[in-house]
C-alpha cells in the first residue's frame, strides 16, 4: 500500500504543474517523516534521485521542501546512497550555474548536520573534503564558491574533526594560506574554518598553525588588513583549542601588545581585535597568562578611556544644579561621529579587563588601586553599549570581592571589602549623575550597580540616602519610565530598606512612600508585586518597635492601608501580587493595627476568606501567624473561630508546607489568644497534630510537639485535654522515642514536652517513668534499641525527673543505682540504660549526696560488654560536671591509678572539660596543672583511641586556658616522638570553633609553628597539620590568610600518590597492597575544598586543578569523592580557570562513570561505585552549566556518550534536576 501510494507520489513530483510538484513534494516530506517508513533498494535510488533534482526546480518554495526532505531522507536511505547525494551536490556546488549554487550549499549543510553514524561520517569524509579543498586552494575558483566550500568544510570540521587525523596535516597545509587572500570574506571565513581543525588537531600541528601565524605577525611590510586577520585567527584559536595555547602565549602575547600600543590612530580595529584575544586568553590560559597579567592591566586601564576624537572639556564636578539647567540642551552639542570607531576599542578593554577580575581573584587588592577608580571615573562613558558593559565589569569586581570575602572581617587595610568601602561616596556621587541620565538603560545599568553594592556590603549606603531619593523618585515617577526600571529601582529599593537601620530613612520617608504606593497601583503585575514587597519593608521601617523611636508614622497608615488593601480585596490578579498583598497586609495589621481598629473588621475577614482559597491558602495562614506574634495584640475576635476551624482542618491535607506554617501559626494564636479559643478546639487540634508525631518527619514532629506544650501550658485548658494528650500524642511520643534518627529540635521538643506532662498533672510521674524505662527494652520483634534510642530516653527521664521535684529525683536515681547494684542482673539493655540516666541527671544536678555514687559506676567499668563500659565512663564524666570539686579530683586519682580503665577515664575527662568549655566555666589553677600533667603523659600513648581523647581534652582547655596551654603546646611541636607532635597539632584543631574566642588573639602569631609541621617527615603528624588547616579554614579563615602562599604549595604536594608509602603485604596465598598515604591524600583534597569557600582569592585555581585535581580525579575511590565535590565547587566559583583544562578532566571522569566492578565483587563493593559514578555525573552535570564549555570537543563526546547510555542518562537526569 505504501509503495503504491509513494509511487503516486514520484509520478506527481516531476509533473509540469507547479502546484502539483509542491504538493507532492509536501506530500513525500510526511512520508518520509513517518516512524513506520522503509524504503527497498530500488525505491531508495529512486528517492535520493529524485530529491536531489527537485532542488533545482525554478519555483523556489518546491526547492525548499526539497532541502526539507532531505534530513528524514539521509536516516532512511543505506550509506551509498548518502555519499552518493552528498557527491552530486558538491559537484552542482563547483560546477553548477550560480543560482543552483546556494540551494547546493544549504543541502550540504543539511546532511551534514543529520548524520550520526561514525561510519557514514568516515564515508562522506572521504568523499567530500579533497573536492571542498579542492574549491578552496584553485588559483581561479569564484570568490563565493571557495566562500560556501569554507562554510562547509567549517560544518564538516566541527562535526567529524576527531575521525579525520590523518588529513590534519594536509588540510592544514590548505587553509593557512588563505589567511593572506585578496578577499575580506576568504580571510574571515577561513579563520573560522582554522578554529574548527584546531580543537582536533595534535599539539605538533597546533604548534605549526600557531608558529605560522605569529610569524604573519611579526613580518615587517604585512599590510594593515592582514595583521588584523591574523590577530583574530589567534583570538579564534585560542578560543577552540582553550588551554592547550598556553605554551605559545610566550611568542603571542608581548606582539599583540606591542601592536595595541604602537597601531596608528585610525586602526581602531586592530586594537579591539588585540584586546578580545587578551581576554580570551585570559578567560582560557589562566596558568600561563599569570606573567602577564600586570601588562594586560596598565593597557586595558589605558584603552579604557580611549577616545581620540573627543575631548572632555566639561568639568569633572560641576554643581548640580547648574548640570540640571545644562541638561536640556546638551543632547543637542553632543559630539557624534558616524565614522568613530573608539568605542569598539573601550568596549574590549571593558571586557577584557572584565575576565581579569573573574579569573584572577588573587589580583583583587591590587585591582582596587588601580582599576576601580578609573571604572568609577568610566561611568560618564558616552556610548551607551560601553557603558553598559563599563557597568558589567564594576558588578563583577563588587561580585568578586563578596565571593573572595564571605564571612571575613573587613576592618584589614588590605582586605578588599574595606577597599570598597573606601570608594562607597565616589561610587554613589557617579551613579547619581547617571540617575539623571535620559537614557532608561543607563538608569537600569546603573541600579544594578548599585544593587550588587548593597548585596556585598549591606550597610555601606546609609550616609548617601538622602542624595539616592531624586534618582529613585524619578524612575518611579517619569512618565517615560519603563517597566523594567521601575522593578530595578524597586528591588533596590527593598534591599537597601532592608538592609539598613530603620532612623536613616525617617527624613526621606514622605518623598519615597508616595512613588512606591502610586507603583502598587501599577497595571503590570511584576511593578506591583515589587512594589508591595517594598511596602513590607517600608512598614518595618516607619515602627521599627510599638515605641516607633520617636518617629511620627501614623500619617503614612492610613495610604499604605488603602494602597494595599484595594489589591487585596481585587480577585482579578496574578497570583504573586495576590500573595504579596496578603503577606503585605499582615505585616501592615501587626505593626499598625492599633491604629486602624475601624478597619480590621473590614480587612481580616478577607485574609480569613483567602485562607479558603487553595492557591492563597499558605500565604494567608503565614500571615496570621506574623499578625498573632504582634505585640499590640491585635483584636481577632470578629474571625478567630473561623481562624481556628480551618488551621485544624490545614492539618490533615498532604501538603507538607501548609501543616507546618499551620502548626506554627497555631502556637502563635494559642499563646496569645488561649482564653478566647475554647477546649474543645484543643481536643480536636491535639487529635489532628498527634498524626503528624513521627520520625519520617522530624521538623514537623518537632513542631506538633512545641504546639502540644503550648496547649498543655495553657492554664485554662480542662482536664479533658490532658486526657485527649495521654491517650493520642503520649503513644505517638513513646513510639517517637525508640527513633534512631531522632535528634536537634525534635528531641529538644520532646523533653518539654514530657516536662509538661508531669507539671500539667494530667499523668503521674511514676507512670510516666515506667513507660519511658520499658520502652528501652528489647521486643522480640525488632530487637534491641538502638544507640541513639538509648540516649533519647536517658534525657527524657533526666528531664521528666527534675521537672518533678527533689523528692521523686532522688528515689529516682536511688532506684538506678539499684539497678547497678544488682550483680544478679544479666539484663546489659537495663544497665546500660541505668548508667546514661545518671549521667544525665548528674550532669544536670549535683548528685554528691548519693553516697559511693562514682563507686558504683566505677564498678561497671569492669563489665565484659563495651557499650556499658562506655556508658559507664559517660556517666562518670557528666555527674562530675554536677559538682566539680567532689568528683574531678576523684577521676583524675583514678587515671593515675588504674593503667588498664586509662581509655574510659579519659573518656569522662573529656565529657567534663567539653562541657566546661561549652559553658565557659573555670577551672581551678591546681586541677588545670593536674589536667595538664596527665595528658601530656599520654601523648605519646600506642593507642590511637586514647591519643584522639588527649587531644580533644588538650584542645578543650586551650578554650578556658589560652594564655597556658598555647606556650604548651608549641613547645611540644618540637618535640622528638612523631605521635606527640601529631597530638598537639590535633589539640590546636578541636580548640578552634566557629564563635569568637579569647584563644584566637594568643593563638594567632603561634599558628605557624603548629600549621608548618605539614612538612613534617611522619605522615600522621603531617595530616594532623593539614586536619588542623582544614578546621582554621572553615572556622576561622582570617587567621591563616597570611600563611595560605606559604602553606598551599606544601598542601598541594600533600595530594600527590607517594610510592614510598605503598606498601604488599604477604598473606601466604596471596598478596595485599597497603596505601598509607591515602588517608592524608583524601585529608588534604577535603582540606582544599574548605579553602575554596573561605580564601578562594589566596587558591590559585589554574595551578591546583593541574596536576594535583587531575591526578586526584584518578585515584582511590575516598579520593575522587572529594575531587568531584572540588571540581562542581570550582566550575561554579571559577569556571574560566576549569574551561581552561576541560579536555584534560575529561578522561579520569569517563573512565570512572564506565568502570564495571568484577564480576564477583560483593555488594559493598558494588553500591561503593554507583555512588562513586553518581558523584563523577554530579560533577560532569556541574561542568555542563559552564557557558563555553561546547569548545571542548573531548566534553562535548562524554556528553554524547551519557546521553546515548539508557542508565547514564537516567541517573544524570536525576542529578541534574535535584
């Protein structure tokens, strides 16, 4: 049926009517489009044939279906068939008459682009390109047609550049000449075709290109035209082959400079030609380029300005108000010249010195003298594309500074946030002249400056407000004004509101409020959801608190009410401005509704009716909770039963963020407005949220329970609560309890909540004991509890005991001592229990007045079972936390005199000096010396459990005793056994915490000393220095500045495979490698990734990516774990300097996601290397988000390869939508 019909087809398609070939050939593109469509031999040759003739019809719409047929036909016709079109089309492209010679190229091209098979790439190959250079090298061959075979050969390169080797040379040979053709079109479109050879081509033959082409350059008598062309051919490939061109930016880079410089005052061209392959270098060689980096500066700053023909005689500070008089007439003396082509050359040096800033963070102090007051000064630029990218460039210095700088102090001369705090006046005092710019894309340009500003440094315009206020009334207000730069006022707008401390805008408040709340009014729905955003932190700032700190805000009520309240009540809107409005309203209620009491009546109803509505419903319910948290009190009375009726119901639905705003929302209203909502809501609230009690959801469960605690507090609460609590939430609780997942707030939630129990008397203490001590016992069923369970419950019982009374706590902790007492008892779950109970207890009352208490637990220290050892030690620690001077002296006796419990000893040594530390307590001078003594004796210890303890304790005090233990321990560093000096190190890294400290001033001019033993010849004090740099990094990174270039290359050197440390050990029937240096290699990978989010303008990412990153990517599987993380962290933060070695990462990565286990390798084994191909695709999906990153064809064939793998591409697919 389907031949018949296409043979229906061919007899029309050659017909003499126009509009039957059109139809028919119509007619045969859906055919061929369809899955179902196969094709004889015979009816192939007819079909290639045909189509092939049909794209020379006259009628011009036929020939274009023709070329449309064409991609469904070469995936339906064998391989002869395609070579054989591709070769009459190119002989119609050579040979043909000229009109036949465009539509020849465009179904070249055609092909070219649909074939996917390597084997049909080879045979076109083969076929096509001696005939295309054969078009481009003829002496007499027409311009165009050697133009069109450039074209394709530039498609055919790109495409299939890999399979084609072995003619690299030869078409090499044919396309460098034609660099120095006669026509302008020849030389542009062969240096396209040259980038495309080069990103295939061998470093040997890249080196030839490149040799031959500098050479062009440095030829004396080369006219102008042919200098330019060669100066883009290295710009080109530069940017095709990325940083396999560092070897030859030494030949390249001073010639390009020396012609910027020394070109002729006309040659604008040659100088922007010049400055783009600068920045690409820049942006693709970062390693090679460091060198050059001051040069390329000085001549950007330079050409920055570069304006032969204008003179800028206006006066630099001229007053403002005779700038405002002047305005008018000065578009009409503005000097303009079609011919100039200066700004061309300003515009590369913008972008130019734009990739300087991105891919040189370490040149930042440096770009602030010297650059930031020319951007600044650049402002005034008169083209207004420069400009624009002027502003670019400053954005990505401001960018830069607050990547480099997050989480630093900036009071540091050389810190360069205190540099751009020093330029914050001359910065405002430019833009502003830019405010009053006609131009909208200037103003727009010139708010985002001033927005990326406010996001570095928060609070840096708070003495510029006042001179900032014309600039944004007037975008607001102009008629002229578009859309887009009212939301980019706006926005700025609500960050600087935000950011800054409310009483710096009181005297600017009447001039800003009326421009935002005439832009609420907005028709378009972006303005006006920006607008009410602004509207929110403008309420903030009118009542920063009920007193209002002196400043008259109740003028400004009563519009921003009526502002926000006619786009609350109006339905028609899109859902954001809905959402705003009703966020908006709430914060208005709460911070004015002492002063609009006529009007809740009107307006709460509404937030009431949009918690009803589904799209709206989050939003309204997050709203009442900011207008219950109001301190005034607001009067709710005429919706809180309504309110209530529909939270509760809020409970059952399944979205997740609607029951916790819900819950939260709930607590608020029952704190503030308990005695107004009766019991019997209570009971059905407790009900509903007792469901949501589980360790599936720990956030919610922590929520339910805090609003459980709420409703039990409540003093009006009847019985019948307390009853509802016992039989629904108190299983739910008990079930909770025995979670090993449980922890952070939910367990926290839990404690109040059994407090509360016992102190709402609704359930006796001994009840309550008894099922919290039997839900520690093992259940046929699911056996032991768990570690964790146990100490959940130990806090809970240690809670539930002092929230009820002296007396119960006693014959409490009687009742366990007990149960320690009792040797018949085999029950270890019981004792074990007994013993974290006593800890907790102890740790927090002093427990001295149970006489021999340490004793008994002591006692267990002999048990054959490990966890009740360790619970023992646990306990003895925390009780001596209760009462210092009775039960310290007595553990450290003991750790003198008992060799063999010297490991739990120090265990409960260390729970009491964490907890001192934690509580900035003091300890007295003879126990420190005591301390101290002890510990130092210990350093040296064989084992390493008992090491890691001393250390910890060591690092513990450093915190209460600085000015002691430091000169301490730097004299240990010295010290001749290995393992003390790998012991101090680690006592340096657990004393430095994320708070401010009084050890950081002491510690700071000894940090070398302990940081520097990372040259040390024992590799575990090497890594304890490189642990010990990893925690500085993360908690304090101002410390270690300094050190960092010293430090980084010995880091470096940490990462590499040292064959002196593999080591075979003979088992008898086979042998086994051992690798010690693995876990410092993983240590200082882990150590660098730190790095990067804190000091990454000291890391010089060029130079660590190759070799060390590259050599990481191919090691042990706990290496290229965090070689993965590394590499996805640098591809976001510097993705010029990763661009730069793409094709080098490229390989390590494929081999990992390809690697297949053995075939008897056991299932650890197994899921060990779907994580570890999961973790390389995380990284491969980060390195695809790089803009550029096409150039690499090695990245582009992985990429291929991923998505042609059913299990690849499903996994990446996932990643990549996390």
């Amino acid at each position: 049926m389907a031949n018949l019909q296409m043979a229906a087809i061919l007899e029309k398609i050659t017909g003499k009517d126009k509009d039957f070939r059109y139809m028919a050939t119509s007619d045969l593109l859906n055919e061929l489009n369809k899955e179902s469509f196969k094709a004889d031999a015979d009816l192939e040759v007819k079909l290639s044939n045909i189509v092939v003739q049909q794209l020379d019809d006259v009628a011009g719409d036929v020939s274009g279906l023709a070329v449309k047929c064409l991609a469904p036909l070469v995936k339906k016709v064998s391989e002869p068939r395609v070579v054989e079109m591709t070769d009459k089309l190119c002989i119609k492209l050579l040979n043909g008459k000229d009109q036949h010679r465009d539509i020849a190229s465009i179904a070249l091209k055609t092909i070219i682009a649909e074939v996917t098979t390597s084997s049909l790439a080879q045979s076109i190959h083969i076929s096509l390109t001696p005939q295309l250079t054969k078009g481009i090298t003829l002496k007499d061959m027409n311009t165009e047609i050697r133009c069109e075979c450039l074209d394709i050969l530039c498609d055919v390169l790109h495409k299939f550049g890999n399979l084609m080797s072995n003619d690299h040379e030869r078409l090499l040979s044919a396309l460098l000449p034609q660099l120095s053709a006669n026509q302008a079109s020849v030389r542009k479109k062969s240096v396209s075709c040259i980038a495309s050879l080069a990103s295939s081509l061998s470093d040997d033959l890249l080196a030839k290109a490149t040799i031959e082409v500098v050479r062009n350059l440095r030829s004396k008598g080369a006219k102008p035209e042919m200098i330019r062309t060669n100066i883009q051919m290295v710009g080109a490939l530069s940017r095709a082959v990325g940083y396999r061109f560092g070897p030859h930016l030494g030949d390249t880079v001073p010639v390009l400079i020396d012609y910027c410089t020394s070109a002729s005052e006309n040659d604008e061209e040659l100088r922007e030609y010049s400055l783009q392959a600068l920045e690409s270098f820049l942006l693709r060689c970062p390693r090679d380029i460091s060198s050059y980096c001051d040069e390329i500066l000085h001549l950007t700053l330079e050409y920055l300005s570069y304006d032969p023909n204008f003179t800028d005689n206006m006066e630099e500070d001229s007053d403002d108000e005779a700038y405002e008089e002047e305005e008018e007439d000065e578009s009409a003396n503005e000097y303009t010249d079609d011919e100039d082509a200066s700004w061309k050359v300003r515009r590369a040096a913008a972008k130019c010195l734009a990739a300087l800033i991105v891919s040189r963070p370490e040149m930042l102090s440096k770009l602030y003298e010297e650059a930031c007051p020319k951007l600044i000064d650049r402002f005034k630029e008169r083209e207004e594309n420069v400009k624009m990218d002027v502003f670019n460039t400053f954005i990505e210095l401001v960018r830069q500074t607050g990547n480099v700088t997050k989480g630093q102090i900036d009071n540091n001369e050389l810190n360069p946030r205190w540099l751009l705090k020093q330029e914050v006046s001359k910065i405002v005092k430019s833009i502003n002249r830019q405010l009053r710019e006609k131009s909208i894309k200037t103003k727009v340009g010139a708010f985002s400056v001033l927005r990326e500003l406010v996001v570095v440094l928060p609070d840096c315009l708070a003495d510029h407000i006042g001179s900032l206020i014309p600039g944004i009334e007037k975008s607001l207000n102009d008629k002229s004004s578009t859309s887009n730069l009212k939301i980019e006022a706006l926005t700025f707008t609500r960050l600087v509101l935000s950011s800054h401390s409310p009483p710096v805008f009181h005297p600017y408040i009447k001039a800003l409020s009326s421009p935002v709340l005439a832009a609420v009014g907005e028709r378009y729905y972006k303005v006006t959801a920006e607008a009410l955003r602004v509207c929110g932190e403008l309420v903030r700032v009118l009542r920063p608190s009920v007193e209002g700190l002196g400043f008259d805000f109740k003028p400004y009520v009563q519009p921003i009410y009526n502002a926000i309240m006619s786009r609350l009540t109006n339905q028609d809107q899109d859902q954001e401005v809905k959402e705003c409005a009703i966020s908006c309203m709430g914060l208005v209620i709460s911070t004015f509704g002492d002063n609009l009491g006529a009007e809740l009546p009107a307006c709460l109803p509404v937030l009431v009716d949009r918690m009803g509505n589904e799209i709206t419903r989050l939003t309204a319910v997050k709203a009442f909770a900011v207008i219950a948290a109001s301190p005034l009190h607001i009067d709710l009375t005429c919706v809180l039963e309504h309110v209530i009726a529909e939270l509760t119901a809020f409970l059952r639905k399944a979205n997740r963020a609607l029951r916790q705003a819900t819950l939260g929302t709930m607590n608020s209203l029952v704190v503030a407005y308990g005695d107004k909502i009766g019991a019997s809501a209570y009971e059905v609230i407790i009900v509903e949220l007792s469901t949501l009690i589980s360790d599936s959801d720990l956030h919610m469960t922590a929520l339910a329970l805090e609003l459980c605690c709420t409703l039990m507090a409540d003093k009006r609460s009847s019985p019948n609560v307390g009853l509802v609590v016992r039989n629904k939430v108190l299983p739910q609780a008990l079930a909770l309890i025995k979670s090993s997942l449980l922890q952070g707030q939910a367990l926290v939630a839990l404690q109040s909540f059994f407090a509360a129990l016992v102190y709402s008397a609704n359930t006796s203490f001994d009840t309550l004991l008894d099922s919290l001590l039997s839900s520690a016992k093992p259940s046929p069923q699911s056996g032991g509890v768990a570690k964790q369970a146990m100490y959940s419950i130990a806090q809970c019982v240690a809670v539930l005991c002092l929230a009820a009374g002296d007396q119960k706590c006693s014959s409490t902790v009687k009742m366990l001592t007990d149960i320690l007492k009792d040797d018949s008892s085999t029950n270890s779950a019981k004792q074990h229990l007994a013993l974290l109970c006593l800890g907790e207890i102890g740790r927090r009352k002093d427990l001295s007045s149970h006489e021999h208490i340490e004793n008994v637990i002591i006692e267990s220290f002999q048990s054959p079972f490990e966890e009740i050892k360790s619970a023992a030690s646990y306990a003895l620690g925390n009780i001596a936390v209760g009462n210092l001077s009775k039960f310290l002296p007595f553990i450290l006796d003991q750790i003198d005199n008992q060799q063999k419990k010297q490991y739990l000893l120090l265990h409960s040594l260390k729970e009491v000096i964490v907890r001192q530390s934690v509580d900035k307590a003091e300890f007295q001078d003879s126990s420190v010396e005591k301390i101290l003594n002890l510990l130092f004796n210990h350093c040296e210890s064989e084992e390493e459990g008992v090491r890691n303890v001393v250390a910890e304790c060591l690092g513990k005090i450093a915190l209460i005793e600085p000015a002691k233990l430091v000169p301490a321990l730097k004299v240990r560093t010295t010290s001749s056994a290995a393992f003390t000096r790998a012991t101090v190190v680690i006592a340096i890294k657990y004393s430095i915490v994320e708070r401010p400290e009084k050890i950081d001033e002491i510690i700071f001019p000894e940090i070398s000393s302990f940081l520097m033993l990372i040259k040390d010849q024992d590799r575990h004090v090497r890594r304890a220095a490189v642990l010990a740099l990893s925690t500085f990094a993360h908690n304090k990174p101002n410390l270690i500045k300094g050190l960092l270039p010293e430090l980084l290359p010995l880091l470096y050197d940490q990462t590499i495979v040292k064959k002196e440390l593999i080591r075979t050990v003979d088992l008898g029937p086979f042998k086994h490698t051992v690798d010690d240096g693995l876990e410092l290699r993983k240590a200082a990978f882990e150590c660098v990734d730190t790095l990067l989010d804190s000091c990454l303008d000291q890391v010089n990412p060029s130079s660590f990516i190759v070799p060390y990153l590259k050599s990481g990517l191919e090691d042990h599987y706990d290496v290229k774990m965090p070689c993965h993380l590394i590499l996805s962290k640098l591809a976001d933060k510097c993705p010029s300097a990763v661009l730069a070695v793409l094709d080098s990462l490229v390989d390590p990565l494929q081999k990992t996601i390809n690697f297949k286990p053995k075939q008897d390798a056991v299932k650890q084994e197994v899921d060990r290397n779907e994580d570890m191909i999961r973790s390389a695709l995380r990284a491969i999906a980060s390195l695809n988000q790089i803009s550029g990153g096409d150039c690499s064809m090695k990245f582009k064939s992985l990429m291929s390869e991923i998505s042609k793998s059913p299990m690849l591409w499903e996994k990446f697919y996932t990643i990549r939508n996390e």
